[in-house]
C-alpha cells in the first residue's frame, strides 16, 4: 500500500440493527417495515427474515470484543426505530437502555460510536399511516431523533440521520424490491423528498439541545453512472441515472436548489406538490460531515421506456439500461469491481459542491463465495484495492476523514436474505458460532500498521 493517511483518520467497521441484531419481538419492540415485507412470501430470498441474524441483541458484548480484536478506532451501528418508538410515537425504555449499554459498552474499549438513526426499519404503524409518502412521518424522525440524542447525547458525538435514502425511496416505494414492497412513481418521489426533509427536521431538532463538539451528518450511497458509449444518448442517460440517484439528493443538501433534470423525468408522474416553500432550507441545513457508500460503479445505455405512457411509468422507468457491464472481475454479488469509481465519486462531489463537509467513506465492502478456511484473499485484495482509492481522492483535495469497512459480521442482506455474507466475521446462523476471516486479521494489521510512525 502506498498511500498515507493523516494522523486522526478513523479506521472503522460498520452494521445495521435489523441486518445483525434478531430478537425482533424482545423487550416490547414493535414490528418495522421490513418484518413485515421478509413475511410476505417470495419478497425475500430463501423466505429469510430478521431472525436469528447475527443475534447481536443478546451477544453484542463478544461482538464489541471481536471490534477490540480489530484495534478499531470507530464503530457505525444503526438504533432501531420500532425498538424505541414501537408504534412510533410511544417511548420503549428497554430500547433506549440496550443502545445505552452498547455505547457505554463501545466507549470502555475506547471506540468511538458514529450512530445511524435510520437504516431502512421504519416501524410499521408509520407506514400504516402512509409511511415516508406522509409529510407528518418526516416530523415523526424530528422527534425521535431529538428523543435518541437527549438519551445518548453524553456518550454520542456523530450523529447520522439517514442510510441511503435512495434505496429506502426507489426500491422501497417506487420498485417494490425492498420493504415496504410498494410500485409508485409519485409516491417513491414523496417519500424522496421527505426522508430529506426528515433528515433536515431532525438535524435542526438535534442541533438545538447539542453540546458544542456533536457533530451531524446524513449517509449516501454513491454509485457514478458512466455512459457505455460516447454518444450524446448514452451520456444523456448517464445523466438520469445520476440525476435520479445522487443529484435528486445532493442538490438540495449541499448546492441550494432541487436538482434541475428531476421535474422533465417524470412529467406527468409527479407535479412535486410535496415540496414546499420552506422545505429547502431545512433539508439545506448546514451539515460536520458527509457520509458516502461505495461499492459499484453503474455502466448507463440509453434504452426506450418499458412503459410508453409516460403517466403510468414507474420511477426507475427513466429510459436506461444498467445492465450492459464492463469487462472487469465481478464480486459474488455480481458488482463490477472498479476502484477507480470510488476516488471519481468523491472527486466528483468535492468539485461539484464548493463548501461540501468533510467526508467519511462509511460503507465498503465485498462478497465472495466461502473456503472452508476462510481464507477470503478477493476481500483482502477488494478492501486493499478501495482503500488504496480512497487515498487517492484525499491526495486529488478531497477532505476524507475516515474509512468504515462493511461489515463487521456476516449479515441479512435485505431481498437477499443471509445467502450473500459480507463480513470480515463469518457466523454460523445455526450456532451463532463467530469465526474471524483472513480479511479480519488483515485489517487488524493494516490498522495497526496505519499508526506505526
Ligand atoms: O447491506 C447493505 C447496507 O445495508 C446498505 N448499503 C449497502 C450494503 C450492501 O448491499
């Protein structure tokens, strides 16, 4: 390796709640969205659903040892919402002591937490009520963001409001692929716009009952859309595809105004009445840092719309074909591995946005099939590889702040249930037996190798 990173850079690992912890009925949590679309036969791989998981709820203590083991200096994990507002608006005071205990837990070993309010488990009785489609569910995250940070605020400093909204609007509302398994075109940009205004709402909350070192911040997913050709179609594509992943989010967050393409792709789908007047500034809000997830690039072709009459087209309708990938190794999941695509994100961000908050590369990370060893040298190679990238943005100007591995264990990986395994600690689902990959203990040296002068 022969990139440097600054003193103080945070090497990190992260998970989520619903993807690691199980005990989904424990201690008076209520159901999320995505308990009730993994119960929807056919909905998710292998009928696979939040239980067991990696059974974190009740073995967090070994995993914060196997986090010691990896000599990190940070830890992302995500609190779930049902596990403390259990229909969304009453108070669970078992949640709220879990959370504390993990941080307490987290701050012993001198590890510090960077806490996700929302990793895609809204609980139910929200979406009962129209979910992210409802403007009230954007003040209803305000309030236990504000309740969380009042709770944890003394242990907590970096506060993330949102994993990838994208996801949680595009597949959740408008794809029917994730949880809640719905197929709209307005009501995926509804719930677009108000998981930011959420994110706005809840920073504004947090901000006002902060102490002057917490620090806030939203995570996004960031995949580059590079036209497959160099014709003024492919490019155009490229354009909406990007538009409708990134821009749609980052416009409004760090350049002042809704991105400009997003109206003409869906004439006739949405008059995007949801927006107000005042919701600009909010989702505006300044913010300490930018989270970013990384994993492929999107290789764009322009293609006709699957629907001819733009009124009834789907949000993911908008012309494209992602499907025409380049000749390059591909991860167990079938992502393209490209590297290159995570500096020219970050690059791209840090040139497109003048003023953009410092930058944490939050999510990284691989699948690949198991040896019955667990000698995952592609993983070794794919992190070497990413990191390597991430250490070129910094030097091209970027101000990168911290590097988190995903994941720390094994996990559901949503629609895809417990098949695909991205962690640097196998599990065995039966036993819950943990077993470090090769890739763990080579992180542990990286790190360690990271602070020796
Ligand atoms: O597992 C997910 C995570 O929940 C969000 N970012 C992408 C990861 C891998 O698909």
């Amino acid at each position: 390796m022969t990139t440097s990173f600054p003193p103080g850079f945070r090497w990190g690992v992260a998970t989520s709640a619903f993807q690691i912890e199980g005990a989904t009925t424990a201690d008076g949590r209520g159901p999320s969205i995505w308990d009730t679309f993994a119960a929807v036969p056919g909905a998710v791989a292998g009928g696979d659903t939040g239980e067991p998981a990696a059974d974190h709820y009740h073995r967090w203590p070994d995993d914060l040892d196997l986090l010691t083991g990896l000599g990190v200096d940070a830890y992302r994990f995500s609190v779930s919402w049902p596990r403390i507002q259990p229909d969304g608006r009453s108070v669970e005071r078992r949640g709220l002591d879990f959370y504390r205990r993990l941080v307490e837990g987290l701050r012993e070993r001198g590890i510090e937490p960077f806490l996700t309010l929302y990793h895609w488990d809204l609980p139910q009785a929200l979406e009962d009520e129209g979910g992210w489609r409802s403007r009230d569910t954007a003040s209803r995250f305000a309030d236990y963001a504000a309740l969380v940070h009042a709770e944890l605020g003394d242990l907590v400093e970096h506060w993330t409001t949102l994993n990838e909204p994208y996801p949680c609007a595009v597949a959740g509302y408008g794809e029917g692929r994730h949880a809640p398994g719905a197929r709209e075109g307005d009501g995926a940009l509804a719930a677009a716009h108000h998981l930011l205004l959420g994110h706005g709402l809840a920073v504004r909350a947090m901000r006002a009952l902060a102490l002057p070192h917490h620090q806030f911040g939203i995570v996004l997913n960031q995949s580059p859309s590079v036209p497959v050709t160099d014709s003024a179609a492919d490019a155009a594509a490229a354009a909406r595809q990007d538009t409708l992943l990134r821009r749609q989010f980052t416009d409004p967050l760090f350049g002042g105004r809704y991105a400009p393409g997003l109206p003409a792709m869906f004439d006739g789908v949405s008059d995007f009445a949801f927006r107000h007047d005042e919701d600009l500034s909010i989702i505006g809000e300044p913010l300490d840092y930018l989270g970013v997830n990384y994993y492929y690039r999107l290789h764009v072709a322009d293609a006709p719309h699957r629907e001819p009459d733009p009124a009834l087209r789907t949000v993911t309708d908008i012309g494209v074909d992602t499907t025409r990938l380049p000749d390059v190794p591909r991860t167990g999941m079938g992502w393209p591995v490209e590297p290159e695509g995570l500096t020219e994100a970050l690059v791209g961000l840090h040139n497109r946005y003048p003023g953009l908050p410092p930058v944490y590369i939050t999510e990284n990370g691989c699948v690949y099939a198991d040896r019955s060893d667990f000698a995952d040298y592609e993983r070794i190679n794919f992190l070497g590889d990413h990191i390597e990238a991430a250490g070129a943005a910094a030097a091209a100007g970027v101000d990168l702040r911290g590097y988190f591995c995903w994941s720390l264990l094994d996990n559901f990986e949503w629609a895809h249930g417990y098949k695909h395994r991205f962690g640097l600690v196998h599990v065995d689902y039966a036993t819950q037996e943990r077993t470090p990959r090769a890739s763990y203990r080579w992180y542990r040296d990286f790190i360690t190798a990271q602070r020796t002068p």
